[in-house]
C-alpha cells in the first residue's frame, strides 16, 4: 500500500470502534465494501479524483482521527476536540 490508503488503513484498524469494516462503512452511510475497496484498490495512488474527501471525513469523524493526517501525513493522526 501506498500514501494516504496506507495511512487511512492504519488509523481505521487502530480506532474503529465497531467489530467490523462493514459496521464502520454503516455508520459512516458509505456501501458495505467501500473501506476494503479503498484498502486494496491501488489506482487510488495514482487518481486524480480518490476516493472522494467527504467519504474520507466521515470515517475519520467517527474515528476522531484527523482528515489532514490521513490525507498528507501532516500533523497528529488525532483529530483536535474543538
């Protein structure tokens, strides 16, 4: 894996709060293979379009984790409280 994918996996294995990615996507209102397509889908490297920002947010919401960390690798991977 490579970037953001690599990043966004790390951060849903280590704060998903539900049992499952399948949960997650639920609670995140995404389709049940979204987060596995995002993990294993290595043309997301290279897209110029992703696996869309809003998508991405509302995972990292539930996670508390930050947007710009999953995205960049800039900051702390926790998202600030305020």
């Amino acid at each position: 894996m490579n970037g953001f994918r690599n990043r966004f996996r790390q951060v849903v294995d280590e704060f998903n709060p539900f049992r499952s990615y399948r949960a997650l996507s639920a609670e995140a209102q995404l389709g049940e293979k979204t987060l596995v397509n995002i993990f294993t889908n290595d043309k997301f490297d290279t897209s110029m379009t992703g696996p869309g920002v809003f998508t991405l947010a509302r995972v990292c919401k539930i996670l508390g984790v930050s947007l710009d960390y999953v995205v960049w690798g800039n900051s702390d991977h926790v998202a600030d409280s305020a």
